[in-house]
C-alpha cells in the first residue's frame, strides 16, 4: 500500500474520529432554565397584628436580620405575668423548706409525728413541682415573644412579599406566605439527561453553564435516582449548582449546559 494511500486513510480516519466527537458533545448540550437554589416561606406561627416590615422585594438580607415585627404586646404581658409566677414560687419553696426543716429536726428528736412529717415533706416537693412548673410556662413564654421578630435564616433575596404593618396574621387561617425569600447568588440550572450521560455523572465533575452568555463552572446534583414518567425516553433530572454574586439572574432565564 502507497504511502499515498496510507496519509488518505489517516486523515479519513482523523476525520471520522472528529465527527464522532462533535456528535457525543453535541448530544450533552442541553437547554435549560435557571432558578434559585434555595427558595423558603417566611410565615408567623404566633397570632397578631404586624407592627414593622423591615425589607421589601430586592433587598439582600443576611442570616439573623429582622424582616417583619409582630406587634409584642400580648407576649410581653405572658412573659410578665410568667415571671411573677415564678417569683411567687420561689418564695412558697423556701416557706416550705424551711417549715420542712423545722419539722424534721422535731421528727428526728422525736418530738413529732411520722404523719406530719410526711405532710411537711410532701408540702416542699408539691412546692418545687409547681416551681418547675412555673419555670417551663416562663420558657414558653419567652419563646412566643421571640418568634413575634420574623428573621432571616441565611443571607438571601427577597423575592415576594405580602405583608405590611397593620396586617392581621393568623397561623390557624390559610393564608399566602408573608414573604418568600431565596438564596442570594446561588442558582441551579435543572436539565433532564438520557441514561447514558447519567451514569457519567459524578459530584466532582465539572460541567459549564452558559447564561447571558456568561460562563459559569457548575457542581453536579442530582436529586432522584427514579426515571422520569410519562416520557418515551427513560431521563433523569439533574440540578446544577453555580454561583453569581455580582448580578441577579431572573428564574425563568435560559441556560446552556454543557456536560465535558
């Protein structure tokens, strides 16, 4: 065979082996749309009037921040009236340690009965009971008064909200979430892949994601190990993770993947 026909081969052969290439490639770029990553539903679980909104939609709001103050007025009275409570039984269980005290030196010169002994015994543990008590209503109280300050809980985007002050809000009646918060910079783009290019998958691959023809170095999830249903190919639903600080990307904004 002439060296000739040697070259031809190999260039037939570089050829097809380029094609072959570029049609693998083109079968894992797939279209999809971005979203947030995290998206959470800011709700009051204690009933009352809303008394401050601290953000609105498009702020960026970081882990602990006040959003939304129900007014605190009944809680405070609860936590007021728990805490005298308390007081009051802490001075019944030192009366009753005390008188306990008497009594058992009485008992132990024999100067007393077992019956009243018992009784004084019986007086300080129904004393420090009822202490204890007091001291859990206390607790619960202190807890209702903070959950009247609605707060953040990761640095986020608000992304809705329907709330403003002299809004009634009851957690016993169904109502629209009072405001709805994402994670700040964090997307995913969601694509469905063919079994083939699922079993390629790892957590340490990396895969681009064009957006507004920016590139970003996504993280691979994926969420379900069950095919998709009602579909004539078997797929899979894949998430990709990516991160932009800088901007904000709509959900809804269209994203190429691109599996390497």
């Amino acid at each position: 065979m002439s060296k000739r026909m040697l070259s031809n081969q190999g260039f037939l052969a570089a050829f097809l082996s380029l094609f072959l290439f570029s049609q693998t490639a083109a079968a894992e770029t797939l279209d999809g749309n971005v979203s947030f990553q995290s998206v959470i539903e800011i709700n009051s679980i204690v009933r009352g009037t809303v008394a401050q909104v601290n953000s609105s939609v498009g702020d960026r709001v970081v882990a602990g921040e006040i959003l939304i103050e129900i007014d605190p007025t009944r809680q405070k009275a609860m936590v007021r009236i728990a805490r005298n409570q308390v007081a009051k039984m802490r001075i019944e269980v030192d009366d009753a340690d005390a008188k306990f005290t008497r009594q058992q030196d009485m008992y132990d010169r024999g100067s007393l009965s077992l019956l009243l002994y018992e009784e004084s015994e019986n007086a300080l543990k129904k004393a420090q009971l009822d202490l204890a008590i007091a001291q859990a209503s206390l607790s619960l109280a202190e807890y209702e008064l903070s959950l009247t300050q609605l707060t953040a809980p990761f640095d986020a985007l608000v992304v809705n909200s329907n709330v403003h002050p002299g809004l009634n809000v009851d957690p016993e009646l169904s109502q629209a979430p009072l405001m709805t918060l994402a994670s700040a910079g964090q997307y995913i783009v969601q694509v469905t892949v063919s079994p083939e290019v699922w079993q390629r998958l790892n957590s340490s691959q990396s895969v681009k994601a064009v957006v507004d023809g920016q590139n970003y170095t996504a993280s691979v999830q994926i969420p379900t190990l069950f095919t998709q249903i009602f579909v004539d190919e078997p797929e899979y639903i894949v998430n990709l993770r990516f991160t932009e600080n800088d901007k904000l990307l709509l959900p809804g904004t269209s994203a190429v993947v691109i599996f390497e």
